[in-house]
C-alpha cells in the first residue's frame, strides 16, 4: 500500500508530541549546522510564491541546501505561468513529482495550501495563506519560546498590534492554546481577533475568553480592549460578576505584528497613523519588565530600534531559528526522519457545498478566486449545535436550515432530524426562501 503523503496545511497537522520532538531535532541540527548536507541530497524543493517574502522563503531555500538538497525558486507571480492564466492546481500539478520533491507555497487566496495538498503528488507546506495560517512562521515562534523559557506550558504571552488579518498571529494563538499557554490579546483598536478564531479558540481548545484588567500594562493596553484567554475551562473569574476583569500581573512574552495594510480596506488608514508602538517606556510596565520581545518580521515603526540592543528582544535571534527548525520540517515531510511521536489523525473529511445553497462567506478564499479547479465544500465542526466551516478558508458558513439529499425536506438548524442528516447528504441554506426555490419542502413528522 502506498503511503499516504503528509502536508504542512495547518500547524494542526501536527500532534502536540510532534511539536515537542521536532523542537529537539532542531536544536540537534543546530549545534552544527553544516554537519548534515546528506540528509536531503538528491532531493528538491520548489519555491512558490505567489507574494512577497524574504525571511520565509530564503529561510526554507537555505534550510534545503544545508540538508544537501537542491532548490527550484518561482519568487513572483509574475515569472509563473499564473501570469497567463493559469490556475494554481495545474501549477501544483506540473511542479510536483518530477520537477519537486516538496512543495513550499504562499499565496494571497485563504485555503490555497488546502487545494495546492489536494492536487499535488508530493509534500505541500504552506508558507502563509492569505490571512489564514503561517504554520511554519509558528513552528518557529513555539520553538523560541521553548529555548528561552524551557516550556510553553503556562506560560503568559501577549499579542498585541493587529489580529485580524495577521496570518502568525492566526497559527500562533492556536497552537498556544494547544499547549497550554494563557494568552493576553492586545489588538490596535479595530483589529481584533476575528469573531471565527475566537469561536474555534473556545470550543476546540477551551480557551475561554474574558474581559482583561490590563491597567498595569501602562502604556502597552492604554487605548485596546484587551482579552484574556486562558486554557483552564471554566475560569473561576467566570462564575461571578467582575467588571474588572481578570488580572494581567505577569507576562513572560509581548508578541508584536505589524499591521497587514496589504490586506486591509481604505476605512481603516485613519487608524493606522496611531497604530501602536512597543520601546523602552512600555516596556517598562511592571508586569513587562522580564517579558522577551518576539516579532515575525518585517518590522514598520511598531517596535522603536531603542529595543534592538535590549537583551529582552529576541525577534533577529527568533528569525535565525526559522533555519533549524525548517531543516526539521523539511527533512521530516521528505521522510528522511522518523519521530517516535504518534501522528494527529487524517484532517476532517470535506463534503460539497452544493450550487445555490450557503457559500464560504470569504470573498478572498480559494474557493471565490479558482473557481475553475475548486469546488465549495464545508467540514462540519459541530454537531449540537450544528455548525459548518469552510473546508478552505475555516471561517463559519451562515446558514438558517439544513436539507437532506435523500429525503429533499428541510430542517431547521436545533431540531434533532437535523442532527441526524449524514454529512455528505446535508445541504446548507440560508434561509426558508431559499430552501424551496431548490425544491425541497418542510419535514413532516
């Protein structure tokens, strides 16, 4: 039997044992980082990328030759054959097997690493998806943090700039959550985490969030709405009234982004000329005073250059670990280690969103801009209540009644029929009028 090939989609491909083991092959391989150029030899990789990137890309180019094996770089959209109109499962398609072993690609469209591991014959790993994940980007993070604090278990991290459309921040406050790490968010006001990331948060991860007393943060939380997250479900704070919210007294990492104005709308420019900055007077907040600075990169003006020589900031040290622990990844999809931890199980099955019912409400994901090489399709993440997301992108589809195939009746959404409907016969509509302009008709007992 053939193996069955494994891709990087979501940082949620990976156990949290995974993780764990990988952190300590990274940090074998980065005791001597020239000691292991056979690893990988004979093998390649293919850069696509259909944005921008300097640290992601010449981080898993540079981590690919030190393994020993060779690199095919497509850096722009432009210099690929997208240019003419060609859609990305055919460049996926041509790309691997004989010309690659593995594929790395960013993409501007959410869910194109989903559709990029549907078609290809190789390995996929996504280098960012839009606004939807940066698996590897929080690899990295999760692997520093692990270095300097010895666990990421309890530990208190805020996030702070924008968490709306940060790709990072999106895989990062899930695997937090995953491990156990209580989360503090500080968005710039009007860049908060997106209501979809919040409602996978609590129910997946049991991360409830609560209004946060970030008073003695200073300067940091002066003007957000801060939210504090913490794994332990349900929090005591949370069966009583307390309109302080729950106090931030300790922090042991302030995770800066940048905003994202690529992705933005002209209504937020007015926000951004006050967008928020971290320099040594924030810093300087009682609960900060031991924190270590993280950063994705690139870096604006949200981080002041006064922190680059204090010993707190570890965001240039955090991008120097992307080699190692992309040599890790690469040479675990490449089948060239074997951990000893057990694999999470096969991703959740897709089944199709059928023509004229609920589409994925995303205007940027995968499924609006291919729609030649791409079918709309949900994967249902509750039961009771029934719930349905984008297989694609992961954000909630909206619908008001759900439709049986077989029987062509319709059901509204809290009824126990409707929870007994087989995914791969359930129909998704937006409402009443909808449902029988397609031809079904009401349940009757």
């Amino acid at each position: 039997m053939t193996p069955r090939i494994r891709h990087l989609v979501s940082v949620d491909d990976l156990s949290v044992a995974e993780i764990r083991e990988l952190f300590s092959v990274a940090r074998g391989f980065s005791e001597d980082i020239r000691a292991h150029a056979n690893l990988c030899r004979g093998l390649i990789s293919a850069s696509l990328f259909f944005e921008p990137s300097t640290r992601t890309r010449l981080s898993f180019e540079s981590s690919m030759l030190r393994l020993g094996g060779g690199v095919l770089t497509a850096a722009e959209m432009t210099s690929l054959s997208s240019a003419k109109g060609e859609s990305l499962a055919d460049t996926v398609r041509v790309v691997s097997g004989a010309y690659a072993d593995l594929v790395v690609l960013r993409h501007p469209s959410e869910g194109a690493a989903r559709l990029a591991a549907e078609t290809a014959s190789v390995p996929v790993i996504n280098a960012g998806d839009g606004s939807h994940e940066h698996p590897t980007q929080t690899l990295c993070d999760l692997y520093t943090l692990w270095i300097e604090k010895g666990h990421i278990e309890g530990l208190d991290v805020v996030l702070a700039g924008d968490l709306r459309y940060s790709r990072t921040i999106h895989s990062f406050v899930y695997a937090l959550a995953r491990f156990g790490a209580n989360i503090v968010c500080v968005p710039h006001r009007g860049f908060e985490l997106p209501e979809y990331v919040v409602r996978r948060l609590r129910e997946e991860y049991g991360a409830e969030p609560m209004r946060a007393d970030a008073s003695e943060l200073g300067a940091l939380a002066a003007e957000s709405d801060v939210v504090y997250m913490t794994p332990q479900k349900p929090h005591q704070l949370s069966l009583f009234t307390d309109s302080r919210g729950l106090r931030v007294g300790r922090v042991d990492a302030v995770y800066m982004t940048r905003p994202q104005t690529e992705r933005h709308g002209q209504d937020n420019a007015g926000e951004l000329r006050t967008y928020m900055r971290l320099g040594q007077e924030s810093m300087a907040a009682e609960p900060l005073r031991e924190a270590v600075v993280m950063h994705p990169l690139p870096r604006r003006d949200e981080i002041s250059s006064d922190l680059d020589d204090d010993p707190r900031s570890i965001y240039f040290k955090q991008a120097a670990r992307g080699v190692p622990i992309r040599m890790a990844i690469l040479a675990l999809f490449l089948g060239r280690i074997q951990l000893e931890a057990r694999p999470v199980e096969a991703v959740p099955s897709l089944f199709p969103i059928r023509a004229g019912t609920s589409p994925c409400p995303n205007p940027s994901c995968i499924s609006h801009t291919e729609v030649r090489h791409v079918r709309q399709a949900f994967k249902l993440t509750s039961r009771d209540p029934l719930r349905a997301a984008c297989g694609y992108c992961s954000q909630e589809i909206p619908f008001g009644l759900v439709g049986c195939t077989t029987t062509r009746h319709f059901h509204p959404l809290d009824s126990p029929s409707a929870r007994k409907i087989r995914p791969d016969h359930l129909v998704l509509f937006r409402d009443l009028e909808q449902a029988t302009a397609l031809g079904f008709s009401a349940a009757t007992r």
